[in-house]
C-alpha cells in the first residue's frame, strides 16, 4: 500500500475526539429526554424537545 505521507498532528486527533465526544453526550442527553417524556406519558410539549425539531 503506498499511501501519501499524511500529517497527523495531535491536535487534529484532539478536535475530532472532542467532537465524536461531544455528539455521543449530545445523543446520550437527547435519549435521556425523549425517553424521559416517553416514560412520562406526555406528548413532547418541552421547549427543548420542540427546539431539538423532534
């Protein structure tokens, strides 16, 4: 495999982690709520769940 030398700086490494964590917090929080008005019984009446379109 001849691959083109291709700079990895730990930086670049650093922001892509900070933002994979930074989507799986998001899904995780979004889950908790959608299943937390789920198990509530109410229909998604909460500001956050009408901002988030869902």
């Amino acid at each position: 495999m001849n691959q083109s030398p291709q700079q990895v700086g730990p930086e670049s490494v650093g922001r892509n982690s900070q933002i994979i964590a930074g989507a799986l917090i998001m899904g995780v929080v979004i889950f908790a709520c959608l299943a937390f008005f789920i198990a509530k019984g109410e229909p998604a009446k909460s500001p956050m769940i009408a901002l988030m379109g869902a």
